[in-house]
C-alpha cells in the first residue's frame, strides 16, 4: 500500500524532497510558505489515511521553501480516531519511500514543566512512549529497516543543536523536553500529570511518538517542536478544553513559520 502510495505521488510532482515536515494542531499555516507547490488533499493518496480531527486540514503540501525541495503533511491522524498505528504512521512511511531523509515534527501539547508557558516552544530531547502501542509491531519489513530500531539519539542531537542556534539567532524562546505520548483521547488527571512529571516528561501529547519510531526506523533524522497550548491538568485552576489549545495554535503559528522558514535550510540532509 505504501508503494501505491508512492507511485501516485511520483505521478503527481518532479519534485524529491529530502526533508519533511509535519504540522499538528492548529499549525497548518506554514504550507502557504511554499512556492511552485502541489497541494494534495489526503483523499486523493491511495490509503492515506484522512484525519476527523478538528484543525487539521488533511493535505499534503510539497514545493519549495527557496531552492530547498519540501513535503509538508498538514494535519495527521491520531490513535485517538481509532486509526491502526499502522495508518498513523503511514505517511511518514511514504515519505520515506520517496527519499525524506529529515523529518520536523510539530505538535500541539500540555506543558507540565512548571517553568513552561503556555504559547511557548519546546525542542524535544526524547519521548517516552505510554500509548499502549509501537507502530513496528508484527513482522519487520526488513527493506525498510531493522527489527530492533536504536533510539538513542531519536531526537537528533546535531539537528537540536542547529535548531537551538537558529532560534537564538531569530530572539525566539525555545525551551528543551521531554514528550510523553499518550494514547487520549481524554486529557490526563490530575494524578496522571503528578506522575509524568516524576517520571521525566516535561510535555504531554496524543501524537507525534509513532512517527518518531518509524522515521527512526527507516534512518531519518528528526526534529520535533511542542507548542504549549495550555498548562497540563491540574496546574491551573480551569479545565482543559479543546478550544484553549486551537487558540494557542493559533497564537504561535506566526512564530512557528518564521522559525521553519530558517530552520529548514539549516538542516543537513
Ligand atoms: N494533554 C494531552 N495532549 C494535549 C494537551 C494536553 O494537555 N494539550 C494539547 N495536546
């Protein structure tokens, strides 16, 4: 299937990008950056799978940031949808197939590191995964990469490296953390966010692990960015609403393009 895949979007663009980049929630903004651009609506990729999430606009974008050659997956789906990981991780797949060496993942998460702020960017160092799931489980395809995948510089060491000198030099705050992944679609208690912070995470998501292990798993380096949309529960004396975190999308979306648009041609690939 993900040669299918493939080969349609082979049909449609001359284009090979070597990097790609996905936008989460609320943070589609920065496909409009792109030049002499092929916007495909998921539905058009034989089995790609096509989000119900609210935010994310279901297309994949690719042309060019300048001279550099860029796919963008605006919008993705989530466990939470009932979507196999399998689905979840299937355009990362099929990007890779089509040569995407570097991935830039970006997410929309809860920050649980009491120094954080909500609208504020966080370079992710690592991730723990607690969805319940790994996209590389069954029998390993051996063509796309081992059975037992290295995570140990999941997150690229020398892409953070380039990332935390781009953003000082653009005067953007860039916080350092780690991701914990959960499955939701229920925001996490209380109790729940006590428990993460003992255990190391400084963010947490629904997204973004998944697609790690696969990207790893073909030999892709990744970078990935959370936007704090809101303080995890029990921080602050509200309740979490899906509202809240479309609004700090939105709020940092402006940022987020100015930061990719020097980041992606500081990335080696
Ligand atoms: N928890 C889980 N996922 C999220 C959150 C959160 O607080 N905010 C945005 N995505």
């Amino acid at each position: 299937m993900i040669h299918e895949a493939k080969a349609y979007l082979e049909s449609r663009t001359s284009l090979r990008p070597r990097l790609a980049v996905v936008l989460g929630s609320g943070l589609g903004g920065f496909a409009d950056e792109l030049s002499e651009r092929v916007e495909i609506p998921y539905s058009e990729i034989p089995h790609w799978p096509v989000s119900t999430a609210i935010g994310h606009a279901g297309r994949l974008v690719i042309g060019k940031l300048d001279k550099l050659e860029v796919a963008i997956m605006s919008g993705r789906v989530h466990l939470y949808e009932g979507y196999t990981p399998a689905q979840v991780t299937f355009g990362v797949r099929v990007l890779g197939l089509l040569g995407v060496r570097a991935l830039v993942i970006t997410n929309a998460a809860g920050g649980i590191n009491l120094t954080l702020e909500r609208g504020g960017l966080v370079l992710l160092t690592d991730h723990i995964n607690l969805q319940g799931a790994n996209p590389l489980t069954g029998p390993n395809d051996d063509a796309l990469g081992p059975r037992f995948p290295d995570m140990s510089d999941a997150y690229s060491k020398a892409y953070r490296e380039t990332a935390k000198r781009v953003a000082q030099d653009l005067y953007i705050p860039l916080a350092e953390g780690v991701y914990a992944g959960l499955a939701g679609p229920s925001f996490e208690t209380p109790a729940e966010i006590r428990y993460l912070r003992t255990i190391g995470a400084d963010v947490v998501g629904m997204s973004t692990v998944p697609e790690v292990i696969v990207a790893n798993h073909m030999g892709m380096r990744v970078l990935a960015i959370s936007c704090v949309t809101n303080m995890a529960a029990g921080i602050l004396p509200q309740k979490l609403t899906q509202e809240e975190v479309i609004e700090a999308g939105a709020m940092v979306r402006d940022t987020l393009v100015r930061f990719l648009k020097a980041l992606l041609p500081a990335l080696e690939t």
